[in-house]
C-alpha cells in the first residue's frame, strides 16, 4: 500500500475504535498517526520500512510502525480486518455518509437504535433524527441527501453495460488529433462481472482539446472534476468515468497501474521492490538515490526502453499476465514460473448451446436464432427450450417438444443452413430433484441442460441435495445456472457449489458456464480449482433472442478470468468432434 492508503486505514481504526467508545488516547494516536504518514514523503516511508526506522519518527511508537510496515508490505492488517468485523456492517456504512462521524453514529445508535443505513433513512423521514439533542432539521436534510448521492453513486453495473457505454468514447477519443495511445483500464479491462467505474487513459501530446472534447461528451450528464490532464464525469446511466492524460513514455506504466487490480499491484510494486526497484505509475526506477518515484521516472523519460505491458512484466522477470488474471491470486508466482495458461479467446468458440425459441420465452423462432447464429460464424446452435413446470415460461409439454425434435430434424435436412441444430431442453429440476421429463423423451435428444428455476429458498443441504440427484439421472449434459444469481439484483440460493463441481465431475455432466451478463454463473472465482480437477465447462448465451446469441463473448471473459483454456471449454470443438462427443455421452 502507498502511504495515502495507509493513512487512510489508520484514519478508519481511529473512528472504528471511537464508536466502540475505546480510549481517547489510543483513538487520538492513531489520528495522529495517520496525518504523520501522510507527511512522509512516499520514498521516505519506504526507505525508513526497509531500514526499520519508521519509530524515529515523531508520532510512531512501536506498535504503529509494526501495523504501517504489515500494511505498506502485504496490503492487508490483520487488527484491523478484526477490528472492523467486530463492528455491524450497517454501522460502517452509515459511517460512510457525510457528515457523520462516530459520535454522531453512536448517538444515533444509542438513542434510535439505528445500526444500518435503512433504519437511518427511515428514521429521518419520521424526523425523529432531527429531534435529536445536536442534529437538528439541516442536519437530518443533509444526512438524507447523502443517502440518496450514495445510493446513485455506490451502484455497480453490469461489464456489458460498462463496455457499451466506454465504446463510443474509447473510438472518439482514437480519432482526435495528438493522440497516440488510447485504452479503458480498471475492472471493465479485468473482465470483472460488475464495473464501479471507467477508467480511461490516453497517450498524448497536447492535453487541452482531449478534455474538452471528454466533458462535453453527450453522454455526460454532469462533470465532478476537470484538471489539466484529468477529469471525472457522471454519464447519465449514473456510470461515473475518469480520464487521465499522460506523455506517451509514460502511458504503459499508468496503464497498468490503471488496470488494477489493487491487489495485484501491490504484489508487483513488492516483486519490484525485491529487484532494487520503485514501480509506480509513472515508471519504473531504481529504488536507490535521490527524489521521489515520479521526479526519477522524468528524469529518466523518454530513455526508458519499456514500451508495452510484455516489456515491463519482461523487466521484472514475469511472462505477460492478461489483464482478466491480475487479481493478486497467483498469476505473479505462476508468471514467474512461465506457468500461465493459454486462456480461451472469443475466436475458439466455435458453437452455442442453451438457447430459447418462441417455443418457450425466446423472442424469436427456430430459423431467426439459425440465420442469426450463422451469421455469427458458429458452426452449431443448442436449442434448450423451457420443460413443463416453467408454466411462466410457456414451458413444453412432451408432445411439444417431439415436436420441435421433428421441426429441427426437418430444418436440418433441408441444409437451408450451414450452421446445424442440436435438439435439447432446459429442463427443470424439481423441488425433490426429479427431472420434469423422462428419461425416455431426454434419450431422443441431442444434449439436456438441467435447472432450478422453482423453490430457492431451500436450505443449502436440501438444495445441494436436489441439484446432485439431478445429475444422477441418465441423459443429462449440462447443469444450468448454478447458483441461480441474478447480478446486483439477487442473491445466489444457498447452495454448497464444491459438492455440487464434485458431483458434476464423478458423474461426468458439465458445468455451464452461464454468459448473460447479468448472470455469469458458475463465477469465475470457483473455475480454476474446478478446472483443475476435471470439469469440464460450456460458455452458453442462454440467448432468448438474436441479439443474445454474442454473450458468449461476455461468457469467454469469465472464463479467462477463471483460468479456463481452451481444452476446459466443450463448446470450443469442432461440429463434428462436438457431434462425436454427444452420442458418446448419451451411450
Ligand atoms: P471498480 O471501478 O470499482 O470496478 O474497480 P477498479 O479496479 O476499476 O478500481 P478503480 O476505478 O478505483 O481504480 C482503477 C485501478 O487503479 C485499480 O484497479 C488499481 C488502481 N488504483 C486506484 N486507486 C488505487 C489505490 O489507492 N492504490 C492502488 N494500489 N491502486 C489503485
Ligand atoms: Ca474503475
Ligand atoms: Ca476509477
Ligand atoms: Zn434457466
């Protein structure tokens, strides 16, 4: 962590141990504490950790200095991970609004038993707050503001909406003139699920034209901060997005300080420390000799050989880490060791599987999703239409699906397409973990997704229970949408997903990998270790209409981020190694 971050952990301990009403003198040291790193020039702090004197300073006694080298070295403290736990969630969110601090929060909790922010916002609109002795009307009015800025602020979006809402930009800001080098950085180059914010960074040679032309945008709806080479706007999706200017020779250090994530930076600064080196933003100097990290890079300017990102990781020894893997979870040891994979790209993908017709819910009818998955280059189209019990769904009931296998065989046969069509079904497990169809109707199909679209409020056991009985049945290919979550708005069921992957595995049916950008299900966090032991996965669209049918795309980005390779993904093969692989799997 740099010294700012630093400085803010300590601010946060000081008020965390104030609410719990500690010591004064212990809440002050840390006060203190925190302004006086903060004074510390970001060299200094670093040379005084390396050398063990940070106790010298004025301000620092032991125990501060054993938490601000934890901090400044491993990113993360353990008191204080502690400590914030020991304290309600909702405690440490009503914290975060303006204006108010602990006393005001323990005031609040003593009085009105206000521990999270929606008891808070209620008891404002009661305006029982403002009767408060030392709140008053203007204060409750001020607290219910940053309640509402916070709520517009704090909401995350989907990668999809992000990257639609970046691209306009990102090819304006190509076409302008002086500018060399143009790239959205942060959790939307990362692939994460859900984006807070864009990060754009541009390589230029004259900064003025590019902010004016960033701000005044359509999109834009308000600008928050304008400087020379920076400016943050609110786009009017509340998406909020940062520019940064910078000369050329320094675009590929701010980029991939830019592109985060902040765990993975913080292990790279380390193994850079470890080399004699000081990576920042601004470059990568020796760590020895005078002035600061960014007085050096200057000096050193445009001498610098590094040009791209295979360059700097290159310098200190890594293989290029792809910007989905640089989450701090091993991606700098296995870089070290040559050891990354080579991750599945979009252009593998040679077919989709889990997709809806007007059948069920889809939008669009059998021949529509074929041109359209033509169209796309894919060589074949998995129709997964809904079972019986999803009544809301306009669920087939048996008579209907022979139906659609006989309107399929006849589509194919006709060769009216190049891209062939596998029969299939989503069919639903049912709350005992019985399948909707039987074994004999799944038998005359291609492949089977199986899912829980019924009952998700069981408990985790009965949960696991259920889906694991479903993929003990014959004829099942593929376990749909896991967890059944709905990005930033539904939670995933209680479900214990190991058993659930071992299950899979030992019962050889894969795993889908759900790529509607609202779902990304399975998560990328489980599919390394997954991976590793055997299970295989399908990026499916689960496309309920044509402009669907691309979110495997959306789906290849989790994947990356989960490691997965080409080989870990059945959807990458061929039409006739994929028609080979079904009749095997249905025996
Ligand atoms: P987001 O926007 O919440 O989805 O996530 P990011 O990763 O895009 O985070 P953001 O926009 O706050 O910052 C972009 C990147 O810049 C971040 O991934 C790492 C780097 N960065 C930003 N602030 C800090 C910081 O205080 N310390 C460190 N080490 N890196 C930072
Ligand atoms: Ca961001
Ligand atoms: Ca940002
Ligand atoms: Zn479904």
């Amino acid at each position: 962590m740099n010294k700012t971050e630093i400085a803010a952990v300590l601010t946060e301990i000081g008020t965390l141990l104030e609410l719990k009403g500690e010591n004064p003198f212990k809440i002050r040291a840390y006060q203190a504490g925190a302004r006086v790193v903060e004074s510390l020039g970001e060299d200094e702090l670093t040379q005084r950790i390396e050398a063990g004197t940070l106790e010298e300073v004025k301000g620092i006694g032991e125990a501060l200095a054993q938490k601000i080298t934890e901090l400044h070295t491993t990113g993360r403290l353990e008191f204080f991970d502690k400590l914030a736990q020991s304290v309600p969630a909702g405690l440490i969110e009503i914290l975060r609004i303006p204006g108010i601090g602990a006393k005001k929060a323990r005031t609040l909790q003593e009085k009105l038993g206000i521990d999270t922010v929606a008891k808070l916002r209620a008891a404002c609109a009661a305006g029982s707050v403002a009767a408060l002795d030392g709140f008053g009307e203007k204060t409750q009015e001020k607290i219910l503001e940053g309640i509402r800025n916070r709520e517009a602020y704090d909401k995350r979006h989907l990668w999809l909406t992000a990257a639609e809402a970046a691209a306009p930009i990102l090819a304006g800001l190509r076409k302008l003139p002086g500018v060399k080098q143009v790239e959205s950085c942060g959790s939307l180059r990362r692939r994460m699920e859900t984006v807070g914010d864009l990060d754009f960074l541009v390589a230029m040679t004259d900064p003025a034209p590019i902010v004016g032309w960033f701000v005044t945008q359509p999109a834009v709806k308000e600008i928050t901060a304008r400087g020379e080479t920076k400016a943050s706007v609110r786009l009017e999706s509340g998406l909020q997005a940062d520019l940064r200017l910078v000369p050329p020779e320094q675009f590929v250090f701010t980029l991939h300080h830019l592109t985060g994530s902040k765990d993975h930076n913080v292990q790279m600064r380390h193994r850079a420390q470890q080399r004699g080196l000081s990576m920042s933003e601004w470059g990568l100097v020796p760590a020895a000799g005078e002035g600061t990290a960014k007085e050096k890079a200057e000096h050193l300017g445009r001498k610098t050989d590094i040009r791209t990102e295979e360059q700097l990781f290159r310098k200190l020894g890594l293989a290029h880490i792809p910007p989905e893997l640089r989450e701090g979870l091993g991606e700098i040891e296995a870089a070290a060791e040559d050891a990354l994979p080579p991750l599945v790209e979009e252009g593998d993908i040679r077919g989709v599987f889990h997709n809806h017709t007007t059948a069920s819910d889809g939008h669009n009818t059998l021949e529509e999703m074929t041109a359209a998955a033509q169209a796309l280059g894919l060589e074949y189209l998995g129709i997964a239409d809904h079972s019986k019990s999803s009544v809301q769904a306009r669920g087939l009931s048996e008579e209907r699906l022979v139906a659609q296998i006989a309107e399929i065989g006849r589509l194919n046969a006709t060769k009216k397409f190049k891209c062939h069509v596998f029969t299939g079904t989503e069919c639903d497990i049912l709350p005992d973990g019985k399948l909707d169809f039987d074994a004999g109707l799944l038998a005359q199909l291609d492949y089977t997704v199986v899912s829980v679209h019924s009952s998700f409020r069981q408990e985790s056991a009965v949960m696991t229970k259920r889906i694991i009985r479903a993929l003990e049945q014959p004829h099942v290919t593929m376990l749909g949408h896991l967890t059944g979550r709905l990005l930033l708005e539904r939670e995933a069921y209680a479900v214990e997903v190991d058993k659930v992957i071992d299950a899979a595995i030992a019962n050889g049916v894969v795993i889908e990998l759900n790529a509607n950008p609202s779902r990304l299900d399975l998560d990328w966090r489980h599919w390394r270790k997954a991976a590793e032991k055997g299970l295989l996965t399908s990026i499916n669209p689960d496309a309920h209409g044509t402009d669907q049918l691309a979110y495997h795309k959306v789906g290849v980005g989790a994947a990356r981020k989960g490691w997965l390779t080409k080989d870990h993904v059945l959807n990458t093969r061929p039409l006739a190694a994929m028609k080979k692989w079904l009749a095997a799997r249905r025996g």
